[in-house]
C-alpha cells in the first residue's frame, strides 16, 4: 500500500473517530477501502446504541457488506483510527478482509483505559485458565436431526 494513501486513510478514520467524540461517542473510526475506493464507514456506536458490539470497524464492516450486497470483502482493506480489539479483528478475517492498518496502539490508548491488551492476552490461555468460564458440553437432543448435517444438507 502506498504511504500517502495510508497515510489519508488513516487520517479518514481519525476525523470519523474525532466527529464521533464530538458526538458524545467513544473516540474510533474506521474506514473500509476496495480497490481504491473507500465503501464504507463506521465509527463506534457502543454509547449511543447500548450494544457493546458496535465498534467502529464492525459498524464499517456492516456497511460494507451491504454496499457490496455480501458477507464476503476479499480484496478490502480496513484503515481503523486504534487498534482494533479481537472481535473486530476476528471479524475482519472472517469476512476476508486482506489488510488492516490502525493508527494508535493499545500502549497508546492504555492510560485513557482503551487498550484491549488484556482480552489478547486473555484470549492468548487455554480455556481453562482464561478469565471467563467456557465449557463444551455435546448436547444432542434425540428429536432434532444433527445441527450441522441439517444446514449442510439444506445448504447444497
């Protein structure tokens, strides 16, 4: 990716991110770009909506995909203002998404409480050492065919 282009994108998504705090929103934005073309924007929406999934590069990656009229976004780059935390960025690979560049790190929004450096680190354990409890218990109620075989079948 060509710097200066970076570079604007970047400077995008840190305009969306400042609008928003203007806005009484938290201080993200992001920016998603095919083929030289910016398609969608988003910025984060978790105050405004109560949802605490609404981060700016979800709400981006949202509006991308109905843009483009698919969940998939082979070929799009993402340009976030931070560093985007694990949901975010496991979205982004589920969707496809080739590249993400952000502008602040994680030690850069550490003192203002907005690094998500410890949801890496967390995630980072084995299940069972991780700070919230998860567990597989194989419940398979005999009146039901196989989840997965079902939607595999229904699918093609």
């Amino acid at each position: 990716m060509n710097t200066n282009l970076a570079e604007r994108y970047l400077g995008e998504a840190i305009e969306l991110a400042r609008a928003n705090l203007e806005q009484g929103g938290r201080p993200f934005g992001a920016v998603i770009v095919k083929d030289g073309e910016v398609i969608a924007t988003g910025v984060n929406q978790i105050l405004s909506t109560n949802d605490p999934t609404a981060h700016a590069e979800l709400t981006a990656i949202r509006a991308a995909s109905q843009k483009l009229g698919s969940p998939s976004l082979d070929g799009c780059a993402v340009y976030a203002s931070g560093h985007p935390c694990p949901m975010c960025m496991a979205a982004m690979r589920m969707a496809g998404v080739k590249e993400v560049t952000y502008a602040y790190s994680n030690d850069d929004g550490e003192p203002y409480g907005l690094s998500t450096a410890t949801i890496y680190a967390d995630l980072a354990k084995p299940f069972a050492e991780q700070s919230m409890k998860i567990r597989y218990m194989p419940v398979r109620p005999a009146s039901c065919p196989d989840l997965y075989a079902e939607w595999k079948r229904k699918a093609g």
